[in-house]
C-alpha cells in the first residue's frame, strides 16, 4: 500500500511539474449555467401552473353583465400554444420540454463556441444569452399567468 500512495504521489508531482499549454477559452464557465438553470427554472415553473390547472373548469363573468344572459359562463382552461395542442398530457410535456430545453441549450452552445471562420466571432459570441433571456421571459410571464386563473 506505501508503494502506491508513493507512486500517485510522484505521478501527481511529475504532471504537476510538466508546464502545460493554456487551455483554451472556456464555453460552459458559471454564467452559462447561471442562465441554463433559470430557463430551466422559468420552464419548470410554466408547466407546473399549466398541468395544475389543465381542464379545470373556471367561471368568467361577462363585464358588463348585460352582454350575457346569466352573467357568466364556464371557461375550459386549455393550452393555447398550438405545438402541444389543446389538452394535451403530463408526458408529453415533459418529454417536449425536455426536448426544447435540449435544443435551446446546444443552439446557446454553439453560439457561445469561439468561431474562427466567422468575421465578427467576438460580437456574436456576447450575444449568446438573448435566445434564452426571451424564453426565461416568455415562461415567467405565463407561469404569472397560469397562477392568477
């Protein structure tokens, strides 16, 4: 057992002492993931307050109460984006969220990546987080919206 714990040691020294290169600029560093957790924060949030409240039925009062004839009537809460469809289930949710985010998040990727074939690489490189802000903004503000009905 001496043997090998000295041998990770010099192994360890050996490569500590061997000068490497510097590593090129880093992709997927700590703002990266701050903002791939709040999209996926944002996006956790909208489903939740749409699969609780898919197919719940809510009274609408018509204002003013004279368009109507009893005042009211009873509103069917669906989903209104058309890529899920009207009522559609839990699994299939997930499974196109979890898709989405995926695509969302090679399409943040690749646009953060250095580029050496592209003129102006380090402006579209800053550029990175505006797809993901827009969905960060867009989920929140329907996942408000789901959570007043």
């Amino acid at each position: 057992m001496r043997y090998q714990v000295a041998f990770v040691l010099m192994v360890l020294s050996a490569a500590h002492a061997v000068d490497l290169p510097d590593s090129p600029s880093r992709t997927i560093d700590a703002p990266f993931m701050a903002v791939l957790a709040a999209e996926a924060a944002a996006k956790s949030a909208d489903f939740a307050e749409t699969a609780a409240h898919l197919g719940d039925r809510r009274w609408v009062p018509c204002m003013p109460a004279y368009t109507c004839m009893d005042h009211g009537f009873w509103l069917r809460v669906q989903e209104n984006d058309s890529w899920f469809g009207r009522r559609p289930g839990t699994a299939r949710m997930v499974t196109e969220n979890i898709g989405l985010f995926g695509a969302e998040t090679v399409i943040a990727y690749e646009i953060k990546k250095p580029h050496r074939w592209l003129p102006g690489d380090k402006v579209v490189k800053r550029l990175w987080w505006l797809p993901i802000a827009y969905q960060i903004q867009e989920h929140m503000r329907l996942a408000y919206r789901d959570s007043k009905l």
